[in-house]
C-alpha cells in the first residue's frame, strides 16, 4: 500500500510539473505572439518564426464555425399559402436551387485564334425544389391547381436553433408538384415535392 501511495504521489508531482512546463511554453508563445503583432522586432528568427506561427494559431481559432445544412426553416412571407416552420406548418427535409448563374456566350474575333471573348448576358435563378414527408395535407397540391404568386424565405439556422440568414425569394410560383413513389416492396417514407420558379433571391443576415 505504501508503495502504491509513494506511486500516486509521484504521478501528482510530475502532473504539476508537466502543467508548469505547459504554462511556462504558452506564455513563452503568447509573448511572442504578441512581441510580432506590436511590430517589435524578435530576438532572433526562429522566435520571430514562433510569434507568426502563434498568430496564426490565433486567426485559426478565431475564424466563424461552419453551420449544419440540415438545420433550416421555411416560411410564406405574404401570399395565399400559409407555410412557417417556426409555426409547425412546414416540415421540408430537403431544400434545393439556392443557386444564382450569369449566361455568358462565346463572341469569336476576326484574326484572333488566341482567344474566345466571353460576353456576359442575364442572370438566371434556377428554380426551387422543396421536398417533405407526404402526411395526406393537400395545400400544396392545391396550390399548383389552383397558382398564385407568393413571397417567402428559406432561414438558416444555427446550432442554438436561432436564425442566422435568410434567403428571401420574391414572386414564386409552382412549376411543378410531385406526390410520392408508392412501391409496396419498400420500405421508404412517402415523399412529396414541389418546384418554385422564382424571379430573385436576396441573402440577408440577422
């Protein structure tokens, strides 16, 4: 037992040493960091190489996370569709064409072989492709039979739930309504989608 605790008493001390020394280099590189930053100049290269380096580390460690794609809403802004996920009306496990393209054609010059002119045309919005588990609610069917134009938004969220961004498309209208594949030797959610041509999209941060 003695033994054991001669042991654990060792390993203590050595865990406070390893954590002087730990503190010891993070202070050693913080001052360097910070001798770089002020534009003072190191004492030689190798600490001026550390101090960009800790920098770095610093620029690294500061930089915005990357948000989930599968955390989104959906929401009718103004129209005859009443759809807002915050609300519990809409529940879309896909969203796709947030995309925005710029038609460019090929003009080839008289005597010029060495290269092609690209002549910049219209901008395109492709259209909006919006998919859900089918539970038998029939508005969005009835909305393709039945077109109106509405306004609405596709928000981004963040791991707390909250709204990063949006983005707001103007003056949509159905193009398309898909119900679900029904195949009885699957055993796979039933889908339905439906396609919003669009006439522009507007990406606005909270």
């Amino acid at each position: 037992m003695a033994g054991g605790a001669a042991i654990a008493t060792a390993g203590v001390i050595s865990m406070a040493v390893a954590r002087k020394v730990i503190r010891s280099v993070f202070i050693t590189y913080l001052d360097l960091g910070r001798n770089a930053a002020g534009g003072r100049p190191a004492s030689s290269p190798a600490k001026a190489a550390s101090g960009e380096h800790w920098r770095t580390m610093i620029a690294m460690a500061s930089r915005n996370a990357p948000l989930g794609g599968f955390l989104f809403g959906f929401k009718i802004t103004s129209g005859p569709l009443q759809m807002d996920s915050s609300q519990g009306t809409a529940f879309f496990r896909q969203i796709s064409g947030l995309k925005s393209e710029t038609e460019v054609q090929d003009f080839n010059e008289g005597g010029n072989t060495a290269f092609t002119r690209k002549l910049v045309g219209g901008r395109k919005w492709p259209n909006l492709v919006l998919k859900q588990g089918f539970t038998g609610d029939i508005r969005l069917f009835k909305w393709k039979l039945a077109p109106e134009r509405v306004n609405g938004a596709i928000i981004q969220l963040g791991p707390d739930m909250k709204e990063v961004c949006r983005w707001e498309f103007v003056k949509g209208y159905p193009v398309k309504w898909e119900g679900p594949d029904l195949d009885a030797s699957k055993n796979e959610i039933a889908i339905e989608s439906i396609e919003i041509a669009h006439e522009g999209l507007k990406l606005m941060k909270v």
